[in-house]
C-alpha cells in the first residue's frame, strides 16, 4: 500500500507532460500558420486580426511553458490553438480557394 501514492504521482507527472506536449505541438502549428498568412485576410474573413491571434498564441504557448504544473493553462492554450485552426485556418484557406500548402 505505501507505493499506491508513488505510482499516482508519476501517472500525474505522464499525464500532464501529454497535455503539456500536445498544447505545444497545437499552439506551434497554429503559431506557425498564423506567422505565415497575409495580414489583410484575417478582417476579410471576419475574425480578429493578425496581430491579435500572434498575441494569443504566443502569450498561450509562453504560459504553458512557464507554468507547467498548471493544466489548466494548458486546456486554455489547446482550445485557442484549436480556434485557430478549426475557424481561422479553414476561413483563410476557403478565402484563398484552398490552394497553398496548408
């Protein structure tokens, strides 16, 4: 029984490093894609500008690295990476008539 809180702190420490890796991986492609994108299509599709999703990603993906302990921070970084993504990304791409690489 004395290794019961043991192995519950190493299955918390595996958990949170995948959340933490996972919001990594969403928030640096979001990152990426938004870093790559023309500044005049985000008004075009009707979302925040380049520099705010910029200011959102990057202020999420320094959050999730310096507090690494906090999923919550975490879980608030995949969902705006997630945003991105999911909304901004495909506007940009139907506004482009999907060509491009993304």
């Amino acid at each position: 029984m004395a290794e019961a809180p043991e192995f519950y702190l190493i299955v918390l420490m595996v958990i949170n490093l995948a959340i933490l890796f996972l919001a990594l991986i969403v928030l640096g492609v979001s990152f990426v894609h938004c870093l790559t994108q023309r500044a005049d299509a985000f008004p075009a599709i009707g979302t925040l500008p380049k520099g705010g999703w910029l200011a959102i990603l990057g202020l999420s993906m320094v959050f999730c690295l310096l507090l690494q302990g906090q999923t919550i921070f975490q879980m608030i970084g995949i969902a705006a990476g997630m945003i991105y993504l999911l909304d901004v990304r495909v506007g940009l791409r139907d506004l482009s008539d999907g060509k491009g690489f993304w």
